[in-house]
C-alpha cells in the first residue's frame, strides 16, 4: 500500500472532489484518479462513489478512514525515531485559526519556525468559526475560547486576559462608566456571542447585555471601531495591547473583574497520534506564547498616564 495514495484519499474524504484533492498534492486529475484507483486495487475494494460533479466515500471507505489518518501519522513517527530523532519533521502542516489570532501572532512567528523545521510545509487558514478538524483535514487548531469538546485532545498554550476599553475622545463625549450597571447607558462594540459582560464582584457575579452600537465577529474590527470612537468594547489583551499602550485605547471598569475561561490552547483530534510535525508545531507555539506575557505588562500603567 503506497502511503502517498492514503495522503490522496484523506484529502479527497476531505473535500469530496478529486482534482481539488490532487491539486493540493500536486498531481493532475488524471494521476489522481489512478492513485485512487490502484489504492482500491490494493486494498480490494471500492472507496469512493464517483460522478460528474463530486465523489462519496463508500461505507468501505468510511470504515477505512480513520485508520489512513492513524497510518499516516504513524508513518511519520516511525520515521521521525530513526537515528534517535535526527530526522527532521516533515510533510504538509495543516493548522486552522481564530483570523485576529492568526494574523497578529501565528503569522510572524512562523518565520523562524520554518527555519527551525525547513522540510515542513505550512497551510494555514484564518477563520473565526468553529472548524470540524476531522472533514477539514486539519492537523492542528488553534482556538481562543473555552473549550467544551471532550473528542479533541488539547494543551493550554497560554491564558488570556479580557478588558473592557474605549477611545479617550468616546469617554470625553459620553463619560465613563463608574460601575458595570453603568454600562446600559454607553454604546457598545460587540463580538458576535459575547454580548452579555460577566463582571465578578463583592455581592458575587454581575451580568450586564450590552446595547449594540455595532457587532461583528472579527476581533481587531472590534478593537478598531472602538478607537475610532464607536463605543466600549471587550477585547484580549493580546489584541489591544499596543492601542492601550499608544493611548489610542484606555481601560474601563478597571476595578471590576471580567469572568472568563478563556485561553488560547492546541487542539487535535483524539483518533490520532501524536505526529512529529504536530508535537513540533505545539512545543514551538507553547514556548512563543509563555514570553508573550508583555501583553499585559505595562498596559494598566500606560492606560492611565
């Protein structure tokens, strides 16, 4: 069994389309089909329902994915553990994101992982929503959130830290909240889903529904409209740190404690191993983002200067 052709059919269990699956693996549609149809030659059964338009996985090749994806990535260990490690990671890299999280931190800091890890390939998609790593064939995730999802595999990359803050020129014009009940009175720039403010306090937790002065669901948006003068908005701090420290943003509500879960953490899916290229890309990350704590350093002095 030619691991390359088990590459092709994940990809194609992926995206239901042959030529796009052969595209990203730099083969032609007429190889692609070949490659498919020599792996069900081998493997004595038909994976795949062609048309014209799209392909299926058979129930054949649903029974056989999960265990291409475990081939795989055992694969790759089993490479990785000869000559005691010495072989470099390598292969395509496929890694979802949260967008502002993607482009302000992962992006810069891939340059000196590629460096480290020159025979590995990175595919990188920035997008808000949550992603189903299994259909989108995503090796890794990066998430700022909660997490919930008991199926995925995760480790804490670092914790984040949520204020609320606004334009000195919004806080001018309309004054500045005293306490969170004060908040029903200001306008608001909201995340899409984070409408409603958790403060803890003395008395025990407050929840205040903000009023929409604009929503979106794209964090620097957010950031920008709020030094823009459009209202109070909540924002991580490594979103905002360098808009507070630059005076374009000021905190609010400093003596009032945001309640939140939230961390910035690496997800994969729990059917599979662990691969170098995955351990790789998770270790790199892990030690980048435990220095990133300047992203809170400072800003509570440079708010109030």
């Amino acid at each position: 069994m030619n691991l390359d052709h088990v590459r092709l059919f994940i990809r194609i269990a992926a995206l239901n389309n042959i030529s796009i699956a052969g595209k990203e693996l730099g083969l032609s549609p007429a190889v692609s089909s070949a490659h498919i149809g020599k792996l069900e030659a081998d493997l004595g059964v038909r994976l795949i329902h062609r048309t014209t338009r799209r392909v299926s996985l058979t129930e054949e090749g649903k029974a056989f994915l999960p265990h291409a994806l475990e081939l795989v990535d055992s694969a790759e260990m089993a490479r990785a553990s000869v000559g005691a490690g010495l072989i470099n990671p390598q292969g395509k890299l496929r890694v979802a994101a949260p967008a502002s999280l993607g482009r302000l931190h992962l992006i810069p800091a891939l340059t000196n992982f590629l460096k480290k890890y020159p025979d590995l390939q990175v595919d990188i998609y920035l997008n808000d929503s949550v992603t189903d790593m299994v259909e989108g064939g995503f090796d890794i995730a990066i998430r700022d959130a909660e997490l919930h999802d008991s199926s995925l595999i995760a480790r804490k990359l670092a914790p984040v830290t949520r204020v609320l803050c606004a334009s000195p020129s919004y806080l001018l014009k309309q004054g500045e909240p005293k306490t969170p009940e004060d908040l029903i009175n200001h306008c608001c720039v909201n995340l899409v889903g984070l409408e409603t403010w958790n403060f803890d306090s003395p008395s025990g937790p407050i929840s205040i529904k903000t009023h929409n002065k604009l929503r979106t669901d794209n964090g620097e948006a957010a950031r920008d409209a709020a030094v823009n003068g459009l209202g109070i908005t909540l924002c991580s701090t490594w979103c905002c740190h360098k808009e507070i420290q630059h005076g374009d943003l000021v905190l609010v509500l400093e003596n009032y404690k945001l309640i939140s879960k939230t961390a910035i953490w690496a997800v994969y899916p729990s059917s599979r191993l662990l691969a170098p290229k995955v351990r790789a890309f998770i270790d790199y990350f892990a030690e980048y983002f435990s220095e990133s704590d300047y992203w809170d350093k400072g800003i509570y002095g440079a708010s109030q200067s």
